[in-house]
C-alpha cells in the first residue's frame, strides 16, 4: 500500500541524505544497483541517449560511473522530484488518516507516519 511505499521513498531518500540548502549526497545505492525510486524516477524522466549513459553506468563501483549517474540526476531534477512526489504524498496519507472511519486512534497512523516523514529529511 502506500505507506510501504512511502515508507520505502523515505529510505531511498535517506540514502541520498538531501535537506534543502545542502547538495545531495548519495549512498551506495548507485554503485550497488539497487532499483530505488531515484533510478526508477530517472528511468521514467531520461531521454533515450541519456538512458544509455544510465544503463551503461549504474550498478558500478567507479567513480567516474557514479559521477555520470549523478549528473543525470541532476539534469533531470530527481531530487526536487522526489522532494515534491514526497510531499505530495504525504499530505495524501494525512488525508488518508484524517478521514479514516474505522474507529481506530488516528493518532497511532499519524505517529507512525511522521517518523517516516521525519527519517527522509
């Protein structure tokens, strides 16, 4: 549901440690390939040419490779989509919460929910 994957963003963007101001610094998810919104988002936003320099440098441990796959993170603004699509999401799951009719403390979900928020800052 979209909790798991709101909660799943929030460890993709932990691992890129982003707080406005502050330029992004990424884990090793790059150089491990993992499938994270960031690659995904990327994937879905890169033009053809750029998804070959995608393809050709993710899931490399080189320097050279992970600095290609950050400029193009870059170029294509994943980081500001990603900060959007979260907030984006999150007011969705307060609205969720908020209008739930099943008679369980709203409290509880909210919590729950703001420790995810708070851990993708």
């Amino acid at each position: 549901g979209i909790n798991a994957e709101y909660g799943d963003m929030g460890l993709d963007l932990t691992s890129i440690n982003v707080q406005r101001g502050i330029n992004a610094e990424y884990g090793t998810d790059i150089q491990e390939k993992k499938c994270s919104w960031l690659f995904l988002t990327a994937m879905e936003s890169v033009t053809e040419e750029d998804r070959q320099i995608l393809m050709e440098n993710y899931g490399k441990n080189d320097v050279e490779c992970v600095s290609m796959v950050k400029e193009l993170y870059k170029k294509y603004e994943i980081r500001q989509k990603y900060l959007d699509f979260s907030a984006e999401t999150y007011a969705s799951v307060c609205s969720d919460i908020n209008n739930d009719k099943s008679g369980l403390p709203s409290e509880i979900f909210q919590d729950f929910l703001d420790k995810i928020h708070k851990r993708s800052k």
